[in-house]
C-alpha cells in the first residue's frame, strides 16, 4: 500500500460545518467584496512603472520595461512570487515598490530570485525603501539559497536620500559578497547606464551581461570624471558595454539587444547544474496530491472580514491541505490554539493556528508541538489570528509568563523552515510567540483586510483597546489621582486613532513588515510555492532547550 493510500484510510477529511445558506456566511463573504477589490485595485497600482512620458521614451529608445524583461527571463506559464510589491505605498518620498520588481519564478525550471531595475520610475535610483527591500530579498535568498538574477539600469543612489541610502545601502554590495562566498550564484544583466552605487551590482556578481550599445557602467559619468580630473570623455568610451567585454573585463558577455542578454541569461541559468539541497517528496514532485474537498472561494465566507469578530481557523485549514485532511495533536487540551500535520501541494506540515487567546496550556501544547516537528524535520506554517496572552491575577499564579517564554524560547530556536500567514488579528506577545516578522519566518504574508479594522499586521501595543486604556488611564489610577473622564476620554480617542491608522495592512506592508498581501483565496497556492522554495536549503530540525523557566 503507497504511502498517499494509507494516509488515505487513516487519516479522514475534515468535515466542514459551514452553512452557506447562513447569515453569517453570506455576511462575511459580502463584506470580503470590497477588501479583495480594494487590493487588487492597489496591486495594480503597484505594477505601473512611471508617467506616461517616461515610459514612451523609454520605449523609444528601443528598451523593453522592466516588467517586460521579467516575463521574457521567466520560463512559460512560470508562476511568479512578487514580493514587498506595496513597499513605500503612500510615502510621498518613495518610490512604489522602491523602483525595484522583486519576486521568485523558474528559469530553465530553476526557482530563482530575479531582481529587475525600474527606469522608468525615477530613473530606477535607489531611496531608502529600495535600500530595505532589497536587504529584505537579499535576506530570502541567503535563507534559501536561491540563484539570483539582477536585472539592472539604475542611476544609483538617490542623492536627495544620501543619508538614508548611503549607509544602509553599503550593506547591499557586503550582502553580495557573502551570497557568492556562501556558494549561491549570481548574474547580472545591464540594460542602460548603472551609475556609481548602481555599478557594483554588476562588479560583484559572477556573471555579468552587457547590451551593446546600451549598458553603461562607470563609477562617475563623464560631466564628474571632466569635473574631478578635467579628462573629456564620452559615456561610451568611458564605460560602455564593449569597452568592457574588451578591455576591463567587467563584463562576461556583449549581446547584441536586449532579447539576446535575456537569452544569454536564461543559458547561464541552464549551465548551473543546479539542485535543491533539500529532497522534496516525491509526491510533489509529482503533482500527486489532492485537492482540498472544499472551494478555496468559501475562505470568504468561513473567515469574518471584521477583524473583531472571531471565526474557526479549522474551517480555513480545511481549505488549504491536500484532501482536507488534517491530524491534530492534542485536539482536547489548549483548544483555543490548533496544532496538527497535513500535506499542502504534497508536501508535509506541521500548522499552528489560533482560535483564541493564548493559555498557559496552549503555550504548553505548542512548545511540544514545534519540538515534535524539529525531530521529525517537518516545516511550520503559522496561521495568526491572535490577541495575545490572557492577563490577569489567576492566569499570572497558574505561571503564564513561564510558559510564554517557553513557547517563544521554542520558535525562536526552531531551525525548520517557517512560514506565517497573517489571517487576523497579531498583538502583542501573541505576534511573537506566532511567529512575527522578528522571529524570522522563512516568508510572512498577510491576507487583505480593510483600513479601519485593525488588519492582519503587527501591532506594537497588546491590542487597541489595552494600550489605549494603559496609556490614558493606567497613569492616573498609578498615582491615585481621579480620573477626568472627560480629558481620558479626549486622549484615549487620539491615541486609538494614531494606533489604528499606524497598524492598517497598507500602512505595514508598505514598511515592509511583511513580505506582500495576498487575496485569502490564494493562500494555498501561494504556501505551495513558498514551501518548494525552501526545499533549496536541507530542511533540518534542531535542539531547541535554551534556558527555560520550569
């Protein structure tokens, strides 16, 4: 009996309790209309690559866009994982998306981070949003030991942003250096002029592609080298691409147009002899897996838009894992959090979701939980909706705290691969203890949800309401002064006001506290993806005692 066979006897599909026919369930999926429309609307937005006058000089020129390169660089119908695609949204001094398009896709079937320049969008120079996110991406591929391709034609630094690129933007070429120390290979296709900052992309990979007539690389254009020297010189002779397959050595490769360098690309890509470290299951590998026995589409219906108003997260599971069958461990002990294994795209998890707020007892539940997947090398899929950990005199005696730290102590020094989707509410502790962007998941993602509703991003206080009391009032009942319910009243409405707008999905995504906001009805095939991704690297648990209090 195969492996797909027993699971199939043994392990049930999860019966689904959602009502159609209910108020609630038409309720939610009326409500999740204009959030999914409000995101695609500004994903969209996200896409534009400049003003209109930009672009058709751009094409003028004969240059294809930056988004055009992508899709000739990607393989045929290759899906492709945009990342951080809102970063600087509603910054007046950024760029949407930091003038960088940054996402994994396949080349010669190769899961790789491609990188492409946006010229048309300030001329493709470097802000600080552009300086975080590509640390970001450089951080993803470091941890999955992606190949890279860097599509570049960047005026470099912004110079109105000196101080906040300068610095932080050096990182980027130390990032370079230790990527291909560490054996992860690189290329770099130069489609226009790539000036001083923009120069060392192409210096430090190991590939570089150059257009004819096209790419120019130099540390100083010819206006500052006549300025600094008083040489005269033109931008060809100084930096061109021929110049540079001839004479310095800078580039590996001269092609003739834009189509030939993506090409030239594509074979660098070929002649990798790559493989992932990891070995996917072979049911993955071939596509051998079932569907859940539910729509995606009832995501919508079974999880509430409003971010106040709880809902099951097995309803959820049961719509992401291949035949809606999921194990759970310990099902009647801390049943306000969810642990179990499934398979997704064929490919085994161990998944932590919240129903509730935390308890002593599910702190416990899942710091045996993470243990359990690190010995059987098993990857964590983290689905948060949470308002942290209870407070109060009882819960404080029963040693919370103590077992808070434990959970925590357990993911921070889990060494499988983790991903977090966040589907709700993430406060607190409760953030961190799920798994928050500081505790480093291998991908955070979060799913749409409104302005207004507090959506699914870390907040910096234990929730709205707490942090708003605390702050307003927790000051005067500690120095036994009577409260001015009136001014309270005042302050607590500014606060929660400032707290609101500051934890908004939009507001986070665009600093890049998470990865990217996808629609929930993507959310399995976008696990999926990310899931094979981190197969490039040994996925291997680890010893996990730290020093906890017992």
């Amino acid at each position: 009996m195969s492996a797909d066979t027993l699971q199939h006897h043994l392990v049930q599909p999860y019966k689904s309790v959602a009502n159609k026919a209910s108020e609630e369930y038409k309720r939610n999926y009326e409500e999740w209309q204009p959030i999914v429309a409000e995101l695609h609307e500004r994903l969209e937005e996200a896409t534009a690559e400049g003003k209109e006058k930009h672009i058709k000089l751009h094409k003028k020129r004969g240059q294809l866009l930056a988004r055009e390169r992508i899709d000739l660089l990607l393989d045929e119908d290759s899906p492709f994982l945009e990342l951080c695609q809102l970063a600087g949204y509603g910054q007046d001094d950024m760029t949407l998306g930091g003038s960088i398009v940054g996402g994994i896709g396949l080349v010669c079937g190769i899961e790789c981070m491609v990188i492409a320049s946006v010229p048309t969008l300030a001329g493709g120079s470097m802000n600080e949003t552009s300086v975080l996110k590509g640390g970001r991406l450089a951080q993803i591929i470091h941890e999955n030991g992606l190949p890279v391709i860097n599509l570049t034609q960047s005026g470099g630094a912004n110079l109105e942003q000196q101080f906040k690129v300068f610095h932080r933007g050096g990182g980027g070429f130390r990032n370079q250096a230790i990527l291909s120390k560490s054996g992860v290979p690189s290329c770099c296709v130069v489609f226009g002029s790539s000036t001083a900052g923009g120069a060392y992309t192409p210096g430090m990979s190991d590939c570089v592609i150059m257009v004819k007539k096209q790419a120019q690389v130099f540390l100083g254009g010819p206006p500052l080298v006549q300025m600094a020297t008083g040489e005269v010189t033109d931008a060809e002779s100084l930096g061109g691409a021929d110049m540079h397959s001839r004479i310095s050595g800078v580039s590996d490769q001269l092609a003739v147009d834009e189509l030939d360098a993506i090409r030239k690309a594509r074979e660098w890509v070929s002649h990798l002899n790559w493989t992932k470290v990891g070995q996917l299951p072979k049911r993955h590998l071939l596509s051998n897996f079932e569907e859940p026995l539910y729509p995606a589409d009832d995501i919508l219906g079974v999880a509430s838009a409003n971010i106040r108003v709880p809902f099951d997260a097995m309803e959820v599971i049961a719509r992401l894992v291949d035949g809606s069958r999921f194990t759970a461990f310990k099902p009647l002990y801390g049943v306000n959090l969810i642990t179990g294994w499934a398979f997704i795209h064929g490919i085994p998890v161990g998944i932590i979701a919240n129903n509730n707020v935390l308890f002593t007892a599910e702190s416990n539940k899942a710091t045996q939980f993470i243990q359990l997947c690190n010995m059987k090398h098993t990857p964590l899929v983290f689905l948060q909706n949470i308002t942290g950990f209870m407070v109060g005199k009882r819960y404080e005696e029963d040693g919370i705290i103590k077992a808070g730290a434990r959970f925590i102590n357990a993911v921070s020094n889990s060494t499988v691969p983790a991903i977090t989707i966040m589907m709700g509410a993430s406060y607190g502790a409760g953030n961190y203890a799920m798994c928050g962007r500081s505790y480093n998941p291998s991908h955070t993602l979060s799913d749409s949800y409104s302005p207004g509703q507090t959506p699914s991003a870390p907040s910096w206080v234990p929730n709205n309401l707490q942090g708003t009391t605390e702050l307003t009032v927790g000051k005067f009942f500690r120095a036994g002064i009577e409260i001015d319910e009136e001014v309270a009243s005042t302050r607590k409405q500014m606060f929660q006001s400032l707290v609101e707008s500051e934890s908004d999905v939009y507001y986070t995504s665009a600093r890049m506290l998470d990865d990217g906001i996808i629609d929930p009805r993507d959310t399995r095939t976008v696990l999926g993806f990310c899931l094979s991704v981190v197969y490039n690297k040994e996925v291997k648990g680890g010893n996990l005692y730290g020093v906890s209090r017992m």
